[in-house]
C-alpha cells in the first residue's frame, strides 16, 4: 500500500492590532479582531511533512523539533485532526475512488528554524503547517479562511498564519465560531517594502504565559471592556485602509498605540501582568525619538516598535528606512551574537548618519546599554502564506519516522 | 508697627484613588475624584512662616528651602495668595478693628525635612503649608475643606494635605471649581494602625512631569474616559467604606488596583509614559506574592503598594504586618543608606520569620537586587492635618528674611 505526505512550510505573523482575551476558552474565540503581518518564511518558519499509509500502526503520532509529543485525546491537536479528517471524509464521499485516508494514522513531523528563545510564537507557525500540511495531504477544497478556522481551535493567532501579507483576524459573533476566521487585508507583493526587525531582549524571569495572561485579564481588568467595544473596531478600520494607502505613519502610529494599550490592559490586570522591561522601554524611547525628530523635519515615521508577551520588540519600517534603524538599535544595543544582516543594512553607506536631524540621544541612558540587554536581531519583512514543498523537503521516512531519528 | 506672623507645618498625602487628568488646567479642576492618606508629620512635613508687616518694603517675597523664588504675577502662587487675601479683606471689612493685612506685604518661608530626592511630591506640603500658614496669619475663619479650594488652585492634590487621616477631593462638577474641594473620610484616629513605608527607589532617567503627563493622556488615551466615568466613581465609595470599616484587605486590594490603572493609562498615552522601573515592578511582585501566600492561608493581605508619577514605592501595611513588610524588603532589596528604623522594626523578635507561610522567594530574581537599586525607606504611619507651631519655630527673622540667611 502506498504511503502519502504532503510537505509544506508556514510563516510567523506578529500582530499589529492585538489579540487579548477569549470570548469562549475552548472554542478559542477571541473577544476582538486583531490584524497581523505575515514575516518571511525566507528566515523564520515551521516546516511540516504530515504523512498517512494504511499500514502504520494505529494511532496517530507527532513529533516537534525531534521529539516526540502526546496527541492528547480532546487536547488542541487532536481537535484540529478531527476536524481535518472529517473534511477528509467528505473528500471520499463524493469519490469513491478517493483513498480512505480518513480511516489512517497520521504521522506528522514539524520543525521550527528560529530558536525558541527567539520569543516568537513558534505554536502560530507550528499549527499552521500543521493544518496546511495536512489539508494538502488530504487534498482538501477549503479554501485558507475555511483552514483558519480549524488552526484557530490549535492556537488562535496561528488562525493568521494561513495567509501571506497582512491578515485579519474577524472576531466574528456566532457562538459556534463559524464566522471566527482570518481574511486577507493585502497580499505581501501589496507593499512588499514592509520590512520587520526583531529585537531578542533578554529577560531574567519568566513572564505570565500568554494564555492564562489574557484570562486574567478578561476577568478583571475593566479597562479591557473598553478597548473591546469601543477601541479596537475603529483601529481594525482604521489601519486596513491604512494598509490599502501604504501610508506607514498611520500604520506606525496605530501599531504602537495598540502594543501600548494591550500592555496597558495587561498592568490593568489582578494581579498586574507586566511583560515589558527597561531595555524595552528603552526601545520604546529610541524609536519614538526617530519619529519625532522625522516628524518635526515634515517626513513621516521611520519605525513602529510592537511586543507581544514578552519583552521582545519587533520593529517595523519600510525598507528604505530599515538601516536608519538597525544603525540605532545596532549603535544602542550592542549585541551579543552577530548580527547576520541578510539585507546589508550595516554595509549602507547611509548608515548612522541618516538619523533625522534633531535626534536627541540623551533618551537613552548615559553610556548606553550593556553588551547583550538585546542579544541578537533578526531582519526580515512581509512575506507569503504557506508553501507546498517539494518532496524532497520531507521530514519523515518512508516508514513514517522523521529522519533526524532514523 | 508690629509685624504679624503664623508658623505652621504640612504633610505629605500619597494617594490611594489617583488624580490624573484636569479638566480646567487654570482652575486645577481634576477629571476625576481622588483619596489619600495623610502621613505623618513627625516624619515628613513642610514647615512655613508667613509674616506680614506694613513695614514691609512693597511686594511678596518667597523662599523655599533658603532659596528665594520668584512670585510671578498670574503664577499659582500669586493665586493663592489673591484669593487669600480676599478673605482676608472681609475680615477687615467686618471688623474695622482689624489690622488691615491685605494691604501690607507678606513674607514667606518654607523648608521641607525631607529631600528632594526622596521623591515625594513637596508641592502638596509645600502648598498647603503656605495656604494654612497665611491663613492663620490673616486669623480667617474658612474651615480647611474651604482652604482647600484655594491650595487647589497652587497644586492639585495640595488641597488634601489640609486634612489629617483618610481624605477624598471630590472631583466636583461646577465650573468655576467652588465644589473641587477635600473632604475628611476619616480622622487619623480611626485607623492609627494605617503605617507606610516609602521605598526610594533609583531611576537612571527622569521620567515625564506630572503635569504635562497628565495632559497627555487627557488628549490622547481612550482607556482614560472608562477609567473617569465608569471606574473611579464606584472606587471611590468602595476604599471609603473600607476605611470605615477598617477592612485593610479592601482598602489593600483597592489602592493596588488603581495604582495600576493609573499606570496604565499613562502607557495608553500616545508616546506612552513610563513611570515604573524594573525595580518597581519586583517590589510589586514581592508584594502581591506576601498578599498571595497570606490569603492561601486564609488570612487577610499583608500589604498594598502604590506608585505615583515615579518609581518610588509606596507600601501601606497595618502596624502588626509592617515588620514582616520592612523584613522582606530589607532582604530583597539592600540599601545604601541607613534605615532610621522609627517604629523599631528590624529590632522586632517576629522579623523575617513571620512571613507568610508558602512565600516563594523565586518572585525576586536570582541573587537579589544590588544595592541601592533601592536607595532608602522611610517608615512612617497616617497622620494629623496642618498644625500652627509655636512662635519659636518661626523661620522669619522679626525684618522678614529667613533666619537661614540672616
């Protein structure tokens, strides 16, 4: 009996307008939409192969990074495998001359090529190519926004990661969440010069997982209530057209203001969720600082700095400001590891000097940060959805094993 | 012709419920209500003499700590000592006998014990003292809640350091400001067992003033106007019935939340405002981790910590918990100056022992602080309202210069 798979990749996204709270916990409904931008799979992504053959022994198996991983009966996986295999089942309904892959194990094997100290949500990549993975192997008809829906129930934002460019999240309003899915903004050749640059800050402690964060947060901050009904629709307008106008001062200056508020309804919190540090603050002030003094040349905003749950900044400029930039938080933040500079941005000639005139550098602290406060940078910037690999990409044996432990 | 003079002190109020936001900046009329906690002047007080002769060569003088300031006309000195003055003409005007002092010229000392550095706002003190002492000076017969509409206008949150204990300033909804005044919640005499340790905290940079802070968020935070109409009104009943009911775990759980808020309006504010550090948020952690581990173990909380525009903490603790409190923060966080230790803390048998069963140390990084990244603490307790001191305090020689400098 033959053996199928299906090897793809898919990309991180990072939120411009954030997702924080859960209308419905199980179901993964978020209680407002939220908008992405979707990073390059040319330097950060997860690649999955999801293989099926009658003859693997029963049950399915998963292995992440090399390692195997439980499939817990009921957990957020094997949610979005029944899910997938009941598509599958409709597939073989309608033709009977479809293999009944619907009845077999499934063998799934996933990488990540960014460390996880890289502070990226590896679980939106991950579930995403899991689901595409799978969705292709199956040879499935739905289309990404219907494959969203099901990568919403492994890990909300991983709902985003199904499409390439900048993507919303629609929050939707039926209570079974069939209206809770992600939609294509602009595709990333829309404004391909959207450059990301992410800023690794080292934490000494851990900080509040972001799932049990925004429950938290659900139940008792009452600021949240506000930015639910009243603030977050008119930004999820306001910077779609945004995106549609390329005018990255707005996107700018939306994007920080919601980084802002989310981490504000996150100190609103009982007892407060704090996920920002002083070299994050000291970020903050660094790129509010470049727009400021751009503004007051007349120019518009070179950057706009966002954080997720984490002390992590990612920075977002267009390309032709990125080495302005690099330069600063390069000259700022010394780093411990180097810095690969994929876009030669350290060999502009422009360089430091391109800083806009009236840039005040006592925002940042006298003699600067220490080696390492930000340990490594990565350069990247808006890219496509998810890509079917070749076969030769794959991850598993013909036995169904990954190679890595073959 | 005789010279008249009154010697007073003031003390410093930290606010529980927060003041953030004016909504007539001439007038100093807040958007929303605010409470506080009168400390103790034995510990921390501005000390002022007026004196007024019609000897006196024409105009007002002023100095604050040795140091001669400016009146500027139209400034909120000069204000205040307009509508002062007011007053006391209608004293004149009932009583033909008395001295006509609103015509003669005053002059003004005032100190303060504690330093600058310490970061406490001296401009309550400071105002309040020179409110009360001119109005002693001038014997008018306003009661302190209608002083306070007068310190008001010198420095918002002034017009509470004219009451002792637990005080509202009630935000007030007329125009012309006459109902923003200060109301007593409670004399310090009903809770004497309400202490305060001050926690200096060292900061690299100077954050942004209140006042233009404020203003800031004002003009630009959504978050705010919940936090105005549907927030603040229903603290403001809540901590006053705690207050009265001597509830330390309400009153505890009240003043952190709105700490909080605060702060998270002022990051909600477009740039954001950062006023706590790294430093203020571990003594937040070790805070609600005492709170934490008390409340497992069915006991009330320990402590309540609370920030204004800075990262000073401020933590309230009834008198039979402040060892613990002191103890605690004396291990995590050394200092670099001596702990005067009033109350006797470090001597007490309980120490560091007495900490709340099932306490995790690993709220605080590995190793603990360095020292000084809290610099000093100042234990001190709630405490009376403006006091007239005896004439030997005066700090005016009988020419009207401060003995200082005489």
């Amino acid at each position: 009996m033959p053996t199928y798979e299906a090897t793809v990749s898919a990309p991180v996204n990072i939120a411009c307008i954030k997702y924080w709270g859960k209308r419905n916990t199980s179901l993964i409904l978020p209680t407002n939409s939220s908008l992405s931008v979707t990073l390059s799979q040319d330097h950060l992504r997860s690649t999955t192969t999801s293989s099926t053959s009658q003859e693997y022994a029963p049950g399915d198996r998963l292995w992440l990074n090399g390692r195997e991983e439980e499939i817990v009966t009921g957990g957020r996986t094997q949610v979005c495998l029944a899910a997938l295999r009941q598509w599958r089942k409709e597939v073989e309904e309608k033709d009977s001359a479809a293999p009944k892959m619907s009845e077999w194990p499934l063998r799934i094997a996933s990488y990540n090529n960014f460390p996880t100290a890289a502070g990226l949500a590896s679980s939106a990549s991950g579930l995403a190519a899991l689901v595409y993975s799978v969705s292709q192997l199956y040879a499935l008809p739905q289309t990404p926004s219907q494959l969203s829906l099901i990568a919403r129930q492994g890990s909300g934002s991983a709902c985003r990661s199904l499409f390439g460019g900048f993507v919303a999240w629609e929050m939707g309003t039926r209570d079974d969440g069939s209206d809770s899915l992600a939609v294509q903004v602009a595709d990333h050749g829309h404004w391909p010069e959207m450059h990301a640059l992410i800023c690794v800050v080292s934490d000494a402690k851990k900080g509040t997982s972001s799932t049990s964060g925004m429950q938290k947060t659900v139940a008792t901050s009452s600021l949240l209530q506000h930015r639910i009904h009243h603030v977050v629709p008119a930004r999820m307008e306001e910077i779609s057209r945004a995106i549609l106008a390329r005018d990255f001062t707005t996107f700018a200056s939306l994007t920080m203001q919601d980084s802002n508020q989310f981490h504000a309804v996150c100190m609103d919190t009982s007892p407060p969720i704090f996920y920002l540090n002083d070299v994050s603050r000291a970020i903050i002030a660094v790129v509010e600082e470049l727009n400021r003094a751009s503004l007051a040349q007349g120019k518009g905003m070179v950057a706009a700095y966002t954080f997720d749950a984490g002390p992590n900044a990612v920075l977002y400029a267009l390309e032709e400001n990125m080495h302005v930039v690099v330069h600063t938080i390069n000259q700022f933040f010394p780093q411990t590891q180097d810095f690969p500079d994929p876009f030669g941005m350290l060999a502009s000639p422009a360089g430091a000097g391109a800083r806009p005139e009236g840039f005040n550098t006592s925002v940042v602290r006298e003699g600067g940060w220490e080696k390492g406060a930000v340990s490594r940078l990565i350069h990247t910037r808006v890219g496509d959805g998810p890509r079917r690999l070749a076969d030769e990409e794959s991850l598993l044996t013909r036995e169904g094993v990954p190679k890595t432990l073959a």
